[in-house]
C-alpha cells in the first residue's frame, strides 16, 4: 500500500452548515470517499474537489497531504494549476469578440495573422478560426515535440508546430492540438491591441469575480495563494519530484492559469447561466463533435466538452493536465457544478478515471 495510505482527510463547508439531519442522511459522504479512494488505492499525494448544488452552496473537500516531506494538511479550496481548462477562458473571449463584430468563426487565421501560419501541408488561408477552436484545423500539437524548461514566447510555440507536416485537411477530423489555441490566442492580442492575460482579467476573471484565479505573468512560477504543492515521477514507483514551481509559459493560451475548484465551479456556472456570451455564440459554443479523446460519450464545442452522466443528461466543462496537477469538471446546466483535482499526474489511466467518477458521483447524487 503507498505510503500515502495514512494520510489526513478532510471536508469543509463554505456557507451556511446544513441542519444535523441532513449531515446524518448524507453520511457517508460519497465525494469524501472518492477522494480517500484516490488517495489510498491510486497512491496520489492529495485530492481536492469543491462541489456546488443547484441553490448555489457550496462544500470543498480534500485528502492525502500538501506536502509529502511535512505531512501537511491540504488547504481547502487550494490553488491548483488548471491546465486545459485555459482553453474554456481562451474560447470565451475569442467568441465575445465574435459577438462584437472584431473576430468572425469562419474567417481564416489569415484573416488576422497573415502570412504567419504557413508549413507543409498547412497554410493559414485554409484554416479557419471556428477550426481552431474546435480541434479540426489538422495543426501538429507542438508538445507532442521536446520541450525543454524555460520561457517560451508564444510565436516560438506555433514555430515548433509549424515545422512538422500537417495532420489532415483543415475540416477533415477531430484532433486535439494545443497549437490552435496558442493561435486563438495571438488572433485576440492582435484584434484587441492587448495582451490576451488582459483581456481574460477585464472579460472574465473580474465580470465574474472569480478571486482566486489568474493567467501567472511572465516569469512567475510559483501559486500565489495556498495550495498543495504538484508532484511528478518518471515511472510507476519511482520517487515524486517536487514540481510546483515550473514556468508555465510553454502552455500559454492553451493551459497556464491558475484557480480554485469553486472558482472553476463559479465560472462554468456563469458561463452555462449567459453570464459571460450571448445567446448566438454561447449556442455555437455548445454545437459539438465527437471526441472520445475525452472518454466514452465525449462531444467537444468551440473550447467546451460535454461528458454524459451516469444519472442521464451530460455536464459541460473540460479539464486540464500540467506536471503537478490533473483537473477535471465542470457544471450542468441547471446548475449543478463539481470539480477535482489531484497533485501528480499518474502513470496510468485508472486513477483519472476514478477522479472523473468523482465528478459523476457529485453531480449525481
């Protein structure tokens, strides 16, 4: 059993405690024992999840430790690093701009960026933004190719990508690239003039309070707020390796933020709510594909997935992978939101299968 098996549990509510029947008939708490299960069973240092019911209240669980070396508790709603959820925040701008005239779903990346996006088998004349947004425009994903630590421009990025031939025709299939979002991404900073952390900060992060949530600068490496620290290994059993500080400009528009499950929750709800699109482009948004990349089921929109439930229906969201931290989540549409995160990437499939089921469990019950 991994040494992590004795590790502390815990659970917090964030608003008002439910009466004392209501603790009882919940009892034994499913989304705890997931956790612990992870834990125990997966060998992962520590899982954190925040779970928000349909009136808006909110309880944040965790178990395992924050620091392996201290045996330090997890804090409660801890920053973690979301990865792939980027890709959400990046989506949302470039369709607000849709929504203001400045950037059109089916004008090419040439439209924006002229001449930038060229290689064998790939001409930006021939891709699409609405492509790039929905993983069809057949661009290689530049970290499939060795990248080694330290900062990266995002130009550099789209330079690794483009020496590499092309996947398929733009339109052509489905194919998870972080390369379209890097481009997604350089299209906003053109039509707006300003860096694309910016524009996330004034569109997103501050219209909707999320407070503990922010595209790290240049140069920052490390989690403002509390957190549990992230931890990488090479193989099965091989000692972890403390990664919580790392430069996460490699990521860029596809994956550098950092946040809280309930500000995950907060945003996901807001945006299924049309707090943060209107109709048309929350609508285009939600018009999917196929995408088993993301399981059995999964549909992908213009940054959004659909996951089907257990309980019937599907929940919206999409999660994300960074060395130290796996997420996933996000929220139904009457409401309902859940996200977990654990601090090592595993090894194996089961154990993020078992976190996913986390997530069902939460928005199921």
């Amino acid at each position: 059993m991994p040494a992590v098996a004795a590790m502390a549990v815990g659970i917090m509510t964030m608003s008002a405690l439910a009466p004392p029947t209501a603790l009882a008939a919940a009892r034994p708490d499913t989304v705890q024992q997931g956790l612990n299960a992870l834990v125990r069973t997966d060998g992962l240092p520590a899982a954190l999840a925040s779970v928000q019911d349909r009136t808006g209240r909110t309880r944040t669980y965790t178990a395992g430790v924050g620091d392996v070396a201290t045996g330090s508790k997890v804090p409660k709603d801890g920053q973690v690093r979301i990865g792939s959820n980027t890709k959400v925040f990046t989506a949302v701008v470039v369709l607000q701009l849709v929504g203001e005239g400045k950037i059109g779903l089916d004008a090419t990346v040439d439209t924006y960026l002229p001449g930038l996006v060229r290689g064998e088998g790939i001409d930006g004349r021939r891709i699409t933004v609405r492509q790039l947004l929905q993983h069809t425009s057949g661009l290689p994903n530049y970290t499939d190719y060795d990248l080694q630590p330290r900062y990266f421009e995002p130009r550099e990025l789209l330079g690794i990508a483009l020496r590499h031939t092309a996947h398929f025709e733009p339109g052509a299939k489905w194919e998870y690239s972080n390369t379209n979002y890097v481009l997604a991404g350089l299209i906003v900073q053109k039509v707006t003039g300003r860096p694309l952390a910016e524009e996330m900060d004034q569109r997103i992060i501050e219209r909707i309070g999320l407070h503990h949530t922010y595209f790290p600068a240049p140069g920052d490496m490390t989690l403002r707020e509390p957190h549990p620290k992230g931890y990488d290994r090479e193989s099965a059993g091989a000692p972890l390796r403390d990664v919580t500080e790392m430069d996460p400009s490699w990521a860029w528009a596809a994956g550098q933020m950092i946040s809280t499950g309930s500000d995950l929750d907060r945003f996901f709800t807001a945006l299924l709510a049309g707090r943060l699109l209107p109709p048309a482009q929350l609508a285009q948004m939600r018009t999917t594909v196929p995408a088993d990349y993301f399981g059995s089921g999964a549909r992908y929109g213009l940054g959004l997935v659909s996951t089907p439930l257990s309980c019937g229906g599907v929940y919206w969201g999409h999660g994300g992978s960074l060395p130290g931290y796996e997420t996933r989540g996000g929220a139904t549409d009457d409401g309902r939101a859940a996200n977990v995160a654990v601090t090592l990437q595993p090894t194996d499939e089961a154990a993020m299968e078992h976190a996913e089921k986390v997530v069902d469990t939460a928005l199921c019950r």
